[in-house]
C-alpha cells in the first residue's frame, strides 16, 4: 500500500478542510457530498464541476488567488501533485526560500497557468509561459492579470507546433529552470481508451474524463516519450541559457529511454524527483549541461 507523501513544504498535507473551503468559495457547497462508507465529507471527483470548483477554492484558501478559472473542457489539475513539482524544483536550485531573482519557463502553460500561480505564490519566483493555443494563452491571461501578476508572469505564443524551445527562449533570456507537464498519449483513441478503462473500474458509466483536457494537452504523436526526446534534442540549442531542463514523466517505463537520450545528448548531470499523492505515483526528470554555474 502506497503512503501519501507529499513534499515536507506542500501545504496539502492534511484531508481536505470543507468548511473553510466553502467559506472561503461559498459555491463549492452545492458539490459536498458523503463518503458512503465513512460518511466524512468530500466531493464527487468524478465531476469536471466539482474538480474544477474545488481546485478554485484551493488555490483562493492556500495561495490567496481571488480569481481562478478555464475554459469548458481544458485540463483541471490536482492542485497538490502541481505544488509537488514546484517545491521539489525549489530543492533542486537549492533555493527553498523566496527569491525573486529566479525564472522559470513552463512548457505548457495551459489554460489553468497553475504552475506560475503557484510558484510566484510560494517563492516569488517569475515565470514564462508558452504554449501552442492561443484560447488557453487569453485563458492564461485571464488568470494572471484578475490578480494583478502582469509584471511577475508572462506568456509567449508558440507559433510552430513542432518546436518547444526555438521562437520562445529569445537570444537575451536566461532562465534557472525550465518545467513541463507533456502530452501523455499516444493518440486521441489512447486517451478515450483509457478514459474508458478508469471510470470501468470507478463503477462509472460516463466516458468523460472528470479532469478534462483537449487534444494537444493529453495527446502527440509518440506520447510523453517521443515529446520529451524532442525537447532533450533541442535543450542542446539552448544549454547556455538555460540552468535546468526538466519534464514530468508519467510512465515509469519511459525512463530508462529518457536517460539514454540524456546521455547521448551529453547532460552533465541529470536528477529524478519522484512524487507521490495517495496511490498515484508520478516523478519528473531534471537534467543540466555543463559550463553554468
């Protein structure tokens, strides 16, 4: 049995406070249910609603975010697994307090920009983000001018799908860490596939995924392993700008791929944070180059 074991600095450590959740998002009450076999208070995490109330609410009670929000159907992310990440990259700069002076790029910015959010709220850091859709770009947007963060978090459009870094890292910037969260399958049929397979096992008849997501976020060609061989590829393009790469790798099975390319590339050094939340499992490759100190 898997122990949950979030990051010492995660403030997600405890169940879930529901009162001061709803008292902070009085509208996350209407999604406050009964556990049926230990009638403590929780909520149908099978509803894209209810997820996506709950995550404002976090984010509102935690990280004094007064304004949080996505477009229908965009991804929904567990906001405790997102901290995880912060705080573990917080480790690797060796810089677990706040310091305005680092940067930070996130591949992937999404509609939801919970990456920044969190990381200017934590540690003050400033951020990048980029991304191939220009709804999730004005969505981003939206949640970072709504709280007044214009001058910490940034957004750039990429324009050419095909590229990660080229377009995004101007000849000027430096940035301390870079962070991704990669399109996971394979294929549109992957993910319904397996959509279809978790909500089975839940009792669930519903073929929706409660967390959303739309086709770039969950899906490219090769999955997670083909997208973070282009992006070790081109982090060779930009190893003087750039202290830390790093990419969520959600299969296990694809690290050992992941660590062969790294070598053949050249990394100087390469680290794996593995992160746990109740049964999941995730963890996220960092890798540097020689030559920045």
């Amino acid at each position: 049995m898997i122990i949950k074991k979030l990051h010492p600095r995660n403030k997600h450590q405890d169940r879930y406070n529901f009162e001061a959740l709803c008292k902070c998002e009085p509208e996350l009450k209407k999604f406050i249910i009964k556990n049926k076999y230990n009638q403590e208070l929780t909520i149908d995490f099978s509803s894209a609603n209810a997820v996506k109330i709950l995550n404002k609410s976090l984010l509102k009670y935690f990280y004094n975010l007064d304004f949080w929000d996505i477009p229908p159907n965009y991804l929904c992310p567990p906001i405790p697994g997102r901290a995880d990440y912060i705080h573990f990259v917080a480790d690797c700069l060796n810089e677990p307090k706040t310091n305005d002076k680092i940067r930070v790029l996130d591949v992937g910015v999404g509609a939801n920009c919970v990456y920044p959010l969190i990381g200017f709220s934590e540690y003050r850091w400033q951020f990048i983000g980029s991304d191939i859709d220009p709804l999730a770009l004005k969505s981003a947007q939206q949640n970072i001018s709504k709280n007044q963060l214009d001058a910490f978090i940034n957004l750039r459009h990429q324009a050419d799908p095909k590229n990660i870094f080229k377009g995004i890292i101007h000849l000027d910037d430096f940035f301390d860490f870079v962070i991704c969260n990669p399109p996971f399958y394979q294929s549109a049929l992957a993910a319904q596939s397996s959509t279809i397979k978790k909500n089975k096992n839940l009792g669930l008849k519903k073929n929706t995924i409660n967390f959303g997501g739309i086709a770039n976020e969950l899906w490219c060609v090769g999955g997670e392993a083909a997208f973070i061989k282009r992006m070790i590829e081109e982090s060779l393009d930009y190893k003087n700008q750039v202290k830390w790469f790093s990419s969520l790798v959600s299969s296990k099975e694809n690290l050992s791929a992941i660590y062969g390319e790294l070598k053949r590339a050249g990394a100087y050094k390469i680290e794996t944070y593995e992160m746990c939340q109740g049964h999941k499992i995730s963890r996220f490759v960092a890798w540097r180059f020689s030559g920045l100190k």
